[in-house]
C-alpha cells in the first residue's frame, strides 16, 4: 500500500516467550545506548525510485543529527519475520519502516518507543493517519504519506454509454451492467486469496457498517453481496479471485475493463499508457455516506534502547516525516501527505490525486479494531470473498466460517 501485500507469516517467536523477553529489547544491533554516532535502519524499498529516495532521505537527516545512518534493505516478505525475531533477540535496528497493518505485532512486543512520550512533533496530521500508527491507544509509527483506493473509469467507454462515473452502490451495479459487452467487463478489482483482497473489499465493507470483530453481520453479507452479484451477473470477471491489482490495471490498460478498483500509485503508471483516464471517489451504499477506504502506507518507529542512541533515532525520524521530505515523498510516490495542509496543496496542484486525498479523513486503519490480530481475521475474510465468488458459498455460510477467526471480545 502501501501498497497491499500478502500477510507476512508471523514466527513462533510471538507466543508466551515473545512478549516477556522483548519487553527490555535494545535497539541497534543490541548495543544498548552504547555507540550512538551509528545508527541502524531496516526498510523494504528494493525498487527504484523508491530505494535511492530512501538513502537520500535517510542519509541527508542523518547527517541534520550529527550521525551515520547503516541501511538494510530486505524483501517485503523477509521484513516482520526478521523484525520479529530481532525483537525476541534484543536486536532490532534503531529504525525501521513497516507496513502499517503489521505495527501492531512489533509494538505489542514493548520494543518500541511510543514517539509522543520521546517529543515527535504531530502537529497537523490526519487523526486517520496517527491511527494508522497507533497500538493500544500509543502512537508508535508515524507515516511520511498515505495511499488509498478509488474509482478509476475509462471516460470514452462512460461518454459512450452517456453514464456519469458512479456514486452509489446502485448505481455502481447500473453502470457495471451497462458498460459490460463482449470482452469488456464493466468494473475489475481484486478478491486474491490475501490482504490484497481483502484490503480491496474493505470499503465495501465498512462503508456499509460492517466491522471487523463481526464480519458475518447483516451488513457485512449484505457487502458480499454485492461483489457477488457483480460476479454472477457478468460485470465483474470472476477471474478476478485471481487478479493482483496490477493484474486490474492491466484489465483496464487492454480495454477489458470500463471500470476499475485501484489504488493511488497507478496514477503515475497509467499516465505513461494509451487511455483516457478520470478518478473518482468509491461509491458508497447511499448518497451522503462517507467512503471508509483502508489506509495504506508505511511507517517510521524507532527501537528502545535508551539514551543518546534512542534521543538520535527520533530526531532522525522526525526529520524524516518533515514537511519537505513528506512533499517529496507523496509526489515520488502518489501518496497522499500525512499532514492535511500539505494535502489540501497537493489536491490543487494535482486533480487526480483529489479523490485520494478526499478519503482520508474518513479512512480506516485497519488494525484499530483488533491489533495484532488482524493479519489472521483479514486472511478469514478472503477466504470468504473467495468462497463466495466462486460460488462455493453463500455470503451467510461464508462470514459464519470467517467470524470464528475472529477473537472473543
């Protein structure tokens, strides 16, 4: 989400012994206050522009602190296995960047600093954006930007059939029908078998007032019924239990989707293709009703360990989500800024990121329900969009099987 991807497997390491042996964890490399003229960071941006942006940043507020910043890059999947463990070990880099669903895990371990309490400076962010990094009521992970999920329409094929983009659920169902014909559906996204999936239903599913620690509520069948009905009437291939959301996009580019479900960094992508593009918000049950996209992005915390060591480790994060550095991130890539002036700018100077940066204050964080139990809930509810769109399953048998991942109040 960020850009969504498949929930990392969770080791062992976080049963019992987990969270007693972490709770005194030291950060960077387990040197304690030690040496802190040499900090150590971990992240998982391996592509470009992303990768050089990061050294960048990390290395010119390294230097703003007075120290040298040691940068370990790792595969999206390697990242919470390896933190995870390193906080079992005491041996968690001094900064980190996570996927902000996956905060909660490392946070309840008591690794990290709760960056209040150390002086980061929040002013001006979204109250949906300090949620995103927040566990148990602390906030631990501060975003430099955010991304979300739109409506992306190809306005020849709208202006053809003369629609409106959709605003309504009902009019999302009209406009789907009417734009399917022969091998072009009126609307793709994503129901994979894992986040992605589910981080794509999710608006659909709150918007309706569903919640998560009841996925198999009135409201939560009557949004999987949508997506089913979408399905079995044609509008919706039922390929798409199979399709990454740049699988979607890939939908879309090739003209066999009028319609599409995706996320603000395809903005960059499909200005480099040959279609004619509008975004607009998703639609929502009801005219007046607030989109609840998941927020998507990562997060910067730092580790415990105390000291001078912990004192650098801030301010270089501070420096990090600076207004400079999140103005440049967001336009690197197609992220809504976490500070709300600074989006309202961006909206004005781009209008295909408005629709993005509109949804924001009524985004959702995904683990603000259940924690570091999310991960096991979210791959449930997949499991039922997949049952239910390959037509193993009504919406009611499939949220029943689904809400029995879900912990007891």
């Amino acid at each position: 989400m960020t850009r969504p991807a498949p929930p990392r497997p969770v080791p062992a390491l976080l049963a019992a012994g987990l969270l007693t042996a972490a709770a005194a964890c030291s950060g960077g490399g387990g040197g304690g206050d030690g040496d802190a003229s040499t900090l150590s960071s971990l992240d998982y941006n391996i592509a470009e522009p992303q990768n050089t942006a990061t050294e960048e940043m990390l290395e010119a507020c390294a230097d703003e602190a007075g120290v040298t910043v040691e940068r370990e890059e790792l595969p999206r999947d390697q990242l919470m296995p390896r933190l995870l463990q390193g906080a079992s070990q005491q041996d968690l880099p001094d900064l980190m960047l996570i996927d902000n669903p996956d905060l909660p895990q490392v946070a309840a371990t008591g690794a990290l600093v709760p960056l209040e309490e150390a002086g980061v400076t929040i002013d001006g962010f979204y109250p949906s954006v300090l949620e995103a990094g927040t566990h148990d009521g602390t906030l631990y992970g501060i975003a430099t930007g955010v991304n979300g999920l739109a409506l992306f329409y190809d306005t020849e094929k709208l202006d053809e059939a003369g629609l409106e983009p959709p605003e309504t659920w009902e009019e999302l169902r009209s406009a789907a029908g009417e734009l399917t014909d022969g091998d072009t559906n009126g609307l793709a996204f994503s129901a994979i078998g894992h986040e992605e999936g589910t981080w794509t239903f999710e608006p659909f599913f709150w918007s309706n007032g569903a919640e998560l620690t009841q996925v198999d509520s009135p409201e939560a069948v009557e949004a999987l019924e949508l997506w089913q009905d979408l399905v079995e009437d044609g509008s919706v291939s039922q390929s798409a239990v199979n399709w990454s959301q740049a699988d979607v996009k890939d939908q879309f580019v090739g003209g066999r989707a009028a319609m599409m479900v995706n996320g603000s960094w395809q903005l960059p992508v499909l200005d480099g293709e040959d279609v004619e593009y509008g975004v607009v918000p998703l639609p929502v049950p009801e005219a007046g009703t607030d989109p609840a996209t998941p927020m998507g992005g990562e997060v910067w915390a730092v580790a415990r360990s105390g000291g001078e060591r912990e004192a650098k480790a801030v301010e270089v994060l501070q420096c990090l989500v600076d207004d400079d550095n999140m103005t440049e991130w967001a336009e690197l890539n197609a992220y809504v800024p976490g500070k709300e002036g600074l989006a309202g700018a961006l909206a004005e100077e781009d209008p295909g990121m408005a629709p993005f940066v509109e949804s924001v204050p009524s985004a959702r964080s995904r683990t603000a329900e259940l924690g570091a139990d999310y991960p096991s809930v979210s791959s449930a509810l997949a499991d039922a969009v997949q049952a239910v769109l390959a037509g193993d399953a009504t919406p009611e048998e499939a949220l029943s099987q689904a809400q029995e991942s879900v912990p007891a109040s």
